[in-house]
C-alpha cells in the first residue's frame, strides 16, 4: 500500500514450482550467514568481504593451481568466477548461421546445442581434475552479458537469421513470421527477447553448470542478470521496457541492483514522472526485486556495485538493509579497482559495504529465518517495509523512508516512531505479532 501498511498473506508465485521443475535441479539451502563475495580482494580484516577465485580461460589447463588456490579461501564460503568463460559461444562455426545450402557463415544465431556441448566436454574436464587435485567451490559465477536479444543484434543480423533453414521451425515456436519485426515496439519485440535470453541461458548451462554440478553435487550459480519475471509480476527494466524474461543460469537468480536508473525517470508508470532521485531509484529495485521473487523461488544472490558507483547518497545502506531482510543471505560485490581508466572502488568503498553486512548480521543472528511478505511496493510507495524472522523467531522490520519524512506510526497501537534526518529505522516485533505501519502526517 502506499502508506506502506504491511499486508500479511504471501503473494502468489506464479511459476516457482515449474520453474524448480524446469530446471530439474534439486535445491539445497543456501548458507545462513550474510556475507558478499568481492571482484576484487579487498582487505582481509573485511570478514563479511570474501574474494572471488577468478579462472580463466588459460587457467583451464592448470586445474590443480586453481585447486591450491581455493583451499585458500573459507571452507563452505568459495566462489569461483569464470571469467570471459564462452568468447565464441556466438561467433563459433558449430553455431553460427547456415546458408541455405547448409554452408556456416559468420552471423550469431539461436542455435547454440553444438558449441555449448563442445565447452561441456573441456569444462567437466577441468572441473573433475579441479576436484580431484582438492579444489573447493560452492558458487560458480558467471558474467556473461553477451546475447541475441533485440538490442543486440544487427539488421543484418536477423536477415542472416531469417535466411537459415531452420529459421521456419523457429518461426513457428515464436507465433509470428518476418523476425526482423523484432527490433519494432510489441509483442513480437518480447516473444523474440524472452526466447534469446532463454537460450542463451540454457547453452551457458549445457556449457559450465551442468558439468560443473557432476562434481560438485550441491553446487549453486548464477549468471549477472540472469532472472526470471513472468507476468503478472513484471516489472519494467531501468530504460522502462516491460520484458518477460526467463534466463537464469544455474539455480539463483543474480539481478543487478548498482543504484543507478535510465529512461524509466522520464516515463510515467505511476501517473507522473518518475524521477531519479535516490529514494526513487532505490524504490524502483525494491519492486523489480519483488517481481523476480513472486515470479520464482529460486533463490536470488543479487549483484551490487560499491557505494561510491551507486547513484542513491545516502540511501546506498538502506539497499543492503532492505535485500537482506527480503531474504538477501550472500550478495556478488562489483568492487573494479579501476574503471575506465579510472579509479575504482576504494578501500572506503569496501569498509563502509562490510559494515553494512556487519550490522544487518549482527540484527539477524547467525541462523536468520525466513522473510515475511508486508505488501506490495507501488511506483509512489513512501515506506518501504521489509520484514525477516531473525535466529530467535522475532520479526525484524527495517523501514525506508524518503528525506523529509518525519514520522511513521505502528499499527495497531499507534505509537509515533521518529525518523526525522533518517533514511531508516528498525524496528522489533514479537514472536508472534506482525506490524503494520504508515506515513505520520
């Protein structure tokens, strides 16, 4: 509700039990703690900070250094990165486009099965003597950010595409002819979108989880932005495009949350621009976190820049707050030290994310419960409410409010909470008792 009065029942999932299903993947809880696996190692006092073990392409030939490496990282906390892990995965000839003779050319396509096997075989290679030298991991990540979407290809592009024999078949699945329809406005712009991103996903998956998981069982990943939003939970992207999506890698979810907004500021989803300003922004991933948690119970290890990158002030804490008490236990920490030939996140940068983590552990406990649901986020939401039992059973609510907001009020009872010159407030309820709250006038 708009007055952020929290609303007990929990929402429908719309496709959490298919998309468990779909996948065929059998779920194990992720670790209770509350910690952030960093892409560049920051300072060891940072306890809540644990670096990625990047590997690379050249690494795939010495499993067993990379395997030494990982025994250096915590027991049960070891997040491998694959970096730039499928270069060709859309430029090799196995997957390429075909002529109508059937002769490969050099555009991308939607036909990935070929290329994707081939990384198979070399990855369960690497990862069966990666395992056997000693090696660790309990996360595998991905950044893969390449992909056949609208937005990604080029006019000549999809004619090549539209040329391939197998294009009539695809036609088909798709419900519509002419693919070059795709770059307009419309539902054949989301039916192709949806379709790419699933693909792609579903070749990253054959490639590296797949074999990755034959040796390392109870395995979880995610791929940067890999989620599912189905409808009616959809929420637009920060350039305010409404995209059903189904591409999640592995068996989390990993959207984005770097404090930043495009063209949505200047649209009007609420009746009224909705502006950039930090409460604003932070609003907006509220509610697109919200829409990838009621589309699928997958679990969701979200990436989040560093404080310094993100556009919301001072709000950049209540952001770490609201995910962990949404249901947040391990984020993926985008810390560059150099960006664009600039500086970086700084050592500041990284302090002040591990304090964060420190606090909102210390308020949860050590075995935090699940989160509760408090009611939908709306475009002009002026509370928002976030809810989780901590390791006693209590309900602890963390409540965002914007600048200049006074007051809010506890419901039932009444009570004035002050949070004048605040960005947030806790707030403990008890065992049994759930809190509703709005907007003091």
């Amino acid at each position: 509700r708009r007055d952020g009065t929290s609303v007990p029942p929990s929402p429908p999932r719309a496709t959490g039990a298919s998309v468990a299903a779909r996948r065929n993947t059998r779920t194990y809880g992720l670790p209770a703690g509350i910690w952030a696996w960093c892409w560049a190692r920051p300072d060891k006092n940072l306890h809540n900070l644990i670096p990625m073990l990047w590997v690379r392409n050249r690494n795939y030939a010495a499993p067993k250094v990379a395997a030494m490496d990982s025994r250096g990282l915590p027991a049960g906390r070891v997040a491998i990165l694959l970096w730039n892990a499928a270069p060709r995965l859309l430029a090799s000839q196995l997957d390429t486009c075909r002529t109508a003779s059937g002769k490969p050319t050099h555009f991308p396509s939607p036909w990935l099965s070929a290329g994707a096997s081939q990384i198979s075989s070399q990855m369960a290679a690497f990862f069966r003597a990666f395992k056997a030298a000693g090696g660790r991991m309990d996360y595998l990540a991905l950044d893969y950010e390449a992909g056949i979407t609208s937005w990604q290809l080029t006019p000549n592009d999809m004619l090549a595409i539209e040329a391939d024999p197998r294009s009539k078949e695809l036609e088909k699945k798709l419900g519509f002819r002419f693919l070059s329809s795709a770059f307009f406005a419309g539902p054949n712009r989301r039916a192709w979108n949806l379709m790419a991103g699933s693909r792609i996903a579903k070749a990253l998956d054959t490639a590296f989880f797949t074999p990755a998981r034959a040796s390392f069982p109870k395995l979880y990943g995610s791929n940067f932005g890999g989620v599912d939003m189905a409808a009616p939970y959809i929420v637009p992207d920060p350039n305010g495009h409404y995209q059903a999506l189904s591409c999640v890698f592995g068996n989390c979810q990993s959207p984005a949350f770097y404090g930043t907004i495009g063209g949505l500021a200047y649209a009007s989803p609420g009746g009224q621009p909705y502006g950039n300003s930090p409460f604003a922004i932070l609003r907006y991933e509220m509610m697109y976190l919200q829409g990838v948690q009621s589309s699928s119970r997958l679990p969701v290890v979200p990436w989040v820049a560093y404080p310094s990158y993100a556009k919301t002030a001072g709000y950049y804490k209540e952001l770490i707050y609201q995910l962990a008490l949404r249901g947040v236990n391990q984020f993926l920490y985008w810390n560059p030290r150099q960006l664009n030939s600039r500086p970086g996140a700084t050592q500041l940068d990284d302090q002040r994310f591990n304090r964060y983590l420190a606090t909102a552990g210390a308020k949860l406990g050590p075995r935090p419960g699940p989160a509760q649901w408090t009611g939908t986020i709306g475009w002009d939401s002026n509370v928002l409410v976030a809810a989780r039992r901590d390791t006693d059973g209590r309900m602890l609510y963390r409540l965002t409010v914007p600048p200049r907001t006074r007051s809010i009020v506890l419901l039932p009872s009444g009570k004035k909470l002050k949070v004048a010159n605040k960005t947030g407030l806790w707030v403990m309820g008890g065992q049994g008792q759930h809190l509703s709250f709005r907007v003091g006038h």
